[in-house]
C-alpha cells in the first residue's frame, strides 16, 4: 500500500487491506469508507470487500474518527475550506473526498458535519501515458483539445500527462517546451499542497490550485501569459465564455469533459456553442474495459474521424 495513504489510516484497516491479494492492493484505485457498513476497496474497476476472522470488515464510527483527525492534524477550523469543498488533497497528490450533514448558509455550503464517508482516490501519475496521442494533437502547433469520457476512464491522466509533455517539449519531434497554465478547481491534475505540484508537470507550468475554472482562466490570461491552458471538466456557462476568451487571445487549450461522446456533449446548449464554433480541433472519446484510458474515437472539428477503434 502506498506510504501516505497508510499513514491517514486505522491500524486495522491497513492490516486488512494488507491481506488482499498483491495484485490488488497494487491495482487499488479507491478505498471507500462507510460508517457501519463494508470497507470496500475497488481495484480495476473492481470492488472488493476486505475480511478479518472470517466477516467483513465493518467501518467503525471510531476508524472515520481517527481518519478525520488524520486528514485535520487535528485543527478542524483550519479544515474549514476543504470541508465546504468536500475534498482534501494529502501528501502524495491522493485525493479523499468526504460525505456527511451538509450545512447550508443562505443556499451555499458552508460546511460539512457528521462526515461519515470518506473515497480515498489513490493518484497515480502514468509519465508518457499521453505520448502515443502527439501525432494527433500536435500538427506544427498544439491543437485545442476535448478530452471526452464516463467517469474513471482517464481523461484527467491524460489531461496531466500532455500538460507534461507541453512543458517539456519533444526534442526528438521538434516539439519546443512551451509556457503551460493550470486551473485545477478540484486539486486533480496537479494534486497541489500548500501551493506546490506533488506530481511531475517539468518546467514549465503554473498553477492555480483550488480556483473556480472560469475565473481562474481568466486570472492566468491576465498574469501569467501562458501558451497553453489545461482545465478539467468543462461545462458550465462561464467555463464556455473562458474557453471563449482564451481562444480569442491566441491562448490554446486542453480540457475535458464528462460524457460517453461527442453527440452527447453536443446535447449541453453551453458546449454545443462552443462546438458549434469549432472550438476544439480535436475530440479524443474514451472508454474502459479492464483498465482506463481506452481510445475509442478522435475527431476533428468537422467531427469526421482521425481515429476510429473498432
């Protein structure tokens, strides 16, 4: 099991995990806590339910405590913001989502109480994963990109790996290393701590950790003159006008967004406009079979295919 997701757990709960099969602690994607119910560990794809003695493994309201003030140190109040959001990000770039009592203050979350599930994202950063699709999106120039996909079918590795291979350039392809920004609204792609990357994106990037898409877009326009910026899970109005106004500035972009295709991205009014515009030069639609990343389709903005797996 990974060091620093070991630390934040119970005792009994790595112990557990331990006697899985090797492969699948080496294949865990997520461990998921419930108080009261079955600890579940899902390893390509895959959910399994660790036992000791013979039963079960049954989360306790004990162990979501101790998992708690792990993920705090202990200073709730300083957790406040990671509560609102719902998340926290831990050493290492792995990714602990929370469910609980939402508390509401004038129809915003304010904060969460009584936490009683937890989905420890276990971030794995997959260096070159990326590199078989540079034909296809770089042609003299980065091409704006739509990376397409269900949840878990690795849009955001890949998201991650080009925004590497963006910043540090392909010698060998004639690829210069350009200036790279990143909004990363949920800590996903580069899994930031107090500020800083845990995961590997060269030289050249910068990033606003914790920030709204939109505005967080346009800031990076503003102050950091990037050549590229990389933005996970597009959808919503304002993303569509920043996508917008980045294009408009000469600024590429790489982002995705969740859906099964093209077509059903095109059904959202706010990324039909922006299709309708031809904002991406590029759609990658992905699939999972056995692990993430599959691609199944690439189009262009006539939306005829560059790649098609059968």
């Amino acid at each position: 099991m990974l060091r620093d997701v070991a630390e934040i757990l119970p005792v009994t709960i790595r112990e557990v995990i331990k006697r899985l099969e090797p492969m699948t602690v080496e294949r865990t994607e997520e461990i998921r806590l419930r108080v009261g119910r079955p600890l579940e560990v899902i390893a390509g794809g895959i959910p399994y339910y660790p036992s000791t003695l013979d039963k079960l493994y049954i989360v306790s309201a004990d162990d979501a405590k101790f998992l708690l003030n792990q993920l705090s140190q202990y200073s709730m109040y300083a957790f406040e913001e990671e509560l609102r959001r719902g998340f926290i990000t831990i050493k290492g770039g792995h990714r602990v989502g929370l469910a609980g009592k939402v508390v509401l203050d004038r129809g915003q979350v304010k904060t969460l109480r009584d936490i009683s599930s937890f989905n420890i994202r276990i971030a794995r950063q997959t260096i070159g994963v990326a590199e078989r699709l540079i034909s296809h999106l770089y042609d003299q120039r980065w091409l704006n990109t739509l990376f397409i996909g269900a949840p878990q079918t690795g849009k955001t590795t890949l998201l991650r790996d080009v925004a590497r291979l963006i910043s540090v350039g392909m010698p060998s392809k004639k690829i210069p290393p350009l200036k790279v920004g990143i909004v990363d609204e949920r800590s996903e792609i580069a899994a930031s701590m107090k500020g800083v990357p845990q995961l590997e994106l060269g030289p050249r990037v910068d990033v606003l950790d914790g920030c709204p898409k939109a505005e967080g877009m346009m800031m990076l326009i503003r102050s950091m003159s990037p050549d590229v910026i990389v933005v996970d899970e597009i959808g919503r109005d304002e993303d569509v006008y920043a996508v917008q106004e980045a294009l408009h500035a000469g600024v590429k972009v790489m982002t995705t967004a969740h859906g099964i295709s093209l077509e059903d991205i095109e059904r959202r009014p706010a990324m039909k406009s922006l299709l309708d515009i031809k904002a991406f030069e590029r759609c990658v639609e992905l699939t999972r079979t056995d692990r993430a990343g599959i691609i199944r389709r690439i189009r262009n903005q006539q939306k005829r295919d560059v790649v098609m797996v059968k």
